[in-house]
C-alpha cells in the first residue's frame, strides 16, 4: 500500500477487537518513531497492552473501546510542539495504516495522566493516538471543497493533488480550518482558527506534501 493508497483508506476508527499486534508490526512501528524522533527532537512512543488510558470515563464518552495500545505524542514544550506532532505524528498513523491498522487521533477523550509514556522534565503530552484491529474500517466524512480552501484552482497539478490529499487530513472534529495560498512555486498554509488547530496544519501539511508527490516547491 502506497502513502497516497493509505491516505484514501484511513478513517478514524474508535472501536477495536481483542487482537493483538503481531511483533513485528510494533517493532516497525518503534523503528519509524525512532527515526522521527531524531529528525525532530519529538518523544513519540509506542506504547503497547496498556488499557488504562481508555478505561475511564472519557474514553467511554468517547464511544472507545478495546483501546490497548496508542501512541503516546510526547515532545518539548515550545512554540512549534503541536504543528511538528501533528506532522511526524501522521507519519506514524499512515504506516500504521499501510500496516493494516487502524488510528484515532484523540485529545479530550482520553486519560492522558494514565497513560504509560516518558514525560521528561520540560516535556507534555498533548494527545494520543489508539492503535490497534478496528471492528470497522472507519467512515468517510464529509470534508470542504478544493474552492473553501485554496486561493486558487488554477495551480500546477501537483498542487491540486496537494490539495487533494490535504483535504483527506483528519482534523480536530473534522473542523479543516486551513487556507492554502500559492505564489509560484511557494505553498503558504495558515490556521484559521479554532483548537488544536496548530496540530491540524501539521498533519495537513504532511498530507499536502505525500500529495504533491517530491515535487519542487517551498513552504512560505
């Protein structure tokens, strides 16, 4: 399964079977946050046969269930510390996905101060992401349209397939609170408000990328 494959497949899944992951799907899985975690200075974590962080209350407000591995998203406080989650976060859901798993990114819904991850000192835990077999392959949502979130149509087509894939991000209650703008071959993508918006750009922004496929273009 390529990325752009799993982008298309992926849909947020909350319920999950009493399956476990085979071994080497979690040491791949450790081998990618290993690596991302170089590249950004992020402390992403697998964690695995935990079912505390969905056990409570939240959790089954949240309609989860099964839920006993996630990634824990974990990095140094700072400015930047949501959108680079979002980004290399992402990374993780879609090989996830290739995997033959299935991910919910979640923030409220879960018992974070239970969860069995590594928070160093001057570090925070802003959301997990479950992991695991879903009872379901999830459901496509209803999302915006190229024309809500771009200046322009008009543009070369690896810009319309970064578009494409953008638009198939998963953002904090499916709100896709982003604008795109182009100016030659320089992609400008802002937040436009609303939560957890931050880490929305991040995971939209790697979407736009895997959609535009290596081509030659710069972030503004």
């Amino acid at each position: 399964m390529t990325l752009l494959e799993a982008i298309d497949a992926r849909h947020s899944v909350r319920q999950y079977l009493e399956k476990p992951i085979e071994d080497e799907k979690i040491a791949a899985l450790r081998e990618a946050a290993e690596k991302v975690n170089k590249e950004s200075g992020l402390h992403l974590q697998i964690v695995t046969n935990e079912p505390k962080a969905f056990s409570g209350p939240l959790a089954h407000y949240g309609n989860f269930t099964n839920v006993t591995n996630y990634i824990a998203c974990v990095g140094k406080k700072g400015k930047t510390l949501h959108e680079d989650l979002g980004y290399y976060g992402e990374k993780l859901v879609l090989l996830a996905q290739q995997l033959g798993l299935n991910t919910c990114w979640v923030a409220l819904t879960a018992s974070k101060r239970k969860a069995a991850a590594v928070i160093e000192k001057g570090e925070k835990m802003p959301v997990l992401i479950s992991l695991g077999y879903g009872a379901t392959q999830g459901h496509e949502r209803k999302t915006k349209s190229a024309a809500e979130v771009s200046d322009t149509l008009d543009g070369p087509d690896w810009y319309k397939a970064g578009l494409d894939a953008a638009l198939k991000a998963p953002t904090a209650t499916n709100q896709q609170r982003f604008f795109f703008s182009l100016q030659g071959s320089t992609v400008s993508l802002k937040a436009t408000g609303g939560f957890y918006s931050d880490m929305d750009r991040g995971i939209v922004k790697y979407h736009f990328e895997v959609g535009a496929g290596g081509a030659d273009f710069t972030w503004a």
